[in-house]
C-alpha cells in the first residue's frame, strides 16, 4: 500500500507545511472506514488513530495524486474551511 503525505504551499514548489495529523471532528465514520481498508486485522480504528499521521491523514481523507496541487480556498473535495464555517 502507499502511503501519501498532504502538505500545503502558499509559495509554490519548495515552499510547504507538512500537515502530520488532523484533529477530525466530522466524517468519523467515513474516515474508519477509509483507514480500514487494506487491513488485515479487523480491530477498528480509534478516533484518536484515525487521523494521527501523514499517511493516515491522507488515507482517513482519501488524499492522493489526484488532489496535487488542489486549491484549498475553492475546493469542494477538501475544503479549507467547511462551509458551515466560512
């Protein structure tokens, strides 16, 4: 399996934050079902687990190569803000 990073860049290339984990607070369910695939155990995944590294962000998030590049501000797909919030 790979596994992903997600940074964010306000700069361009070389210029990013590596997001190394998420506090989820929306989605849990959606999130320990995205992070159990591929596993073999059948342990679920603890809220606390579900987003507690970069390749488990991504995979809880379901962010890969497709989403290079992606601009936070206007995405639908992984919104900077939910637009509850903005």
């Amino acid at each position: 399996m790979t596994n992903f990073c997600f940074n964010v860049s306000s700069l361009g290339a070389g210029a990013a934050v590596l997001v190394r984990a998420l506090e989820p607070v929306e989605g849990l369910a959606r999130m320990r079902t995205n992070r159990m695939a591929g596993k073999i155990s059948g342990a679920p995944v603890r809220d606390a687990d579900l987003t507690s590294g970069p390749g488990k962000t991504c995979q809880a998030l379901e962010l890969n190569l497709a989403e290079d590049g992606l601009d936070l501000t206007t995405s639908e797909v992984c919104p900077l803000y939910p637009p509850h919030l903005i």
